[in-house]
C-alpha cells in the first residue's frame, strides 16, 4: 500500500489511509515562496459566472459569496464590453490568534465579456441577493426581414 498523494478526478487530492473521511487539499507550491500579492489575488481571480441567454436578454449570474454591494463594481466599457470586478478583504489577524484552517480567499476579481450588437448597452441592471449577484442586459428585438416576392414575367 502507497502513501503517496494520488491526484483524483476532483482536483489534487490526498487522504490520511487510516482515516478515509479525512480529505486535504494538497498544496503543491507547500514550500515556495510567492510575493504576498500574488497567493491572495489568484484565489479569487477566477469569479465564477454563468451567462445565458433568454429571447429577451442576456443574464450573467456571478457567486460572490460573503460580498456586500460596495464590494462590487458592475460597468459598461466603451466597445460594449462588460465589466464585473470586486475585492474580498483579507481578515485582520490578531497577535493573540491561532489559526487552523484558511481557506476561504481574498483579494481581487476582474472577468470582461464582449457583448452582443443587439445588447441595449444603456439598460444593463444589477441586483444582489445571498451572495448572488445578477446582470440583466436586455437584447433589441431582432426585426424580421421583410420578404416580398417579385413576380417573373415570360
């Protein structure tokens, strides 16, 4: 039997084999050291978001967990590009405190997307709701082709 770490499906993943309900995360930079600035902004860099689109819109919902409004910036950029960034602040630590565990991240998150040309670019909204944050760009409607047939003469 190995007692090496075996990466999973799941992600890099190692398991203590005498205690199967007991799962780490195997960090395998343990050991380097990286400038503080760069290990608290990777974390959150990677926002997750989801875009879909409806007849009437197109949707981006982003987790943003543990975020309050002010932590969040929703823009409009010149070219119909979207904008969503926001900033998770980092705990303040205590001389006295002991940590044993920090896996929730800090720092910042910037994603930009390319929006459609039927995009009403000036009707874009936002809205936030347990840690949900929704971006509602509604669409213009698409005009149908007006076809009109021509008569063949002999």
């Amino acid at each position: 039997m190995s007692l090496i770490p075996i990466p999973s499906f799941f992600g890099s993943r190692r398991s203590n084999v005498f205690d199967p309900f007991s799962l780490d995360i195997w960090d395998r930079f343990e050991g380097f050291n990286f400038p503080s600035s760069a290990c608290e902004t990777t974390a959150v860099a990677n926002a997750r978001i989801d875009w879909k689109e409806t007849p009437e819109a197109h949707l981006f919902k982003v987790d943003v967990p543990g975020l309050k409004k002010e932590e969040v910036k929703v823009e409009v950029e010149d070219g119909g590009i979207l904008k969503i960034s926001g900033e998770r602040s980092k705990e303040q630590e205590e001389k006295n405190d002991k940590w044993h565990r920090v896996e929730r991240s800090s720092g910042k998150f910037l994603r930009r997307f390319r929006l459609p040309e039927n995009a009403k670019l000036e009707q874009v909204k936002a809205a936030m709701e347990n840690g949900m944050l929704t971006v509602t760009v509604p669409k213009e409607e698409v005009k149908k082709p007006e076809v009109k047939a021509i008569d063949i003469s002999t």
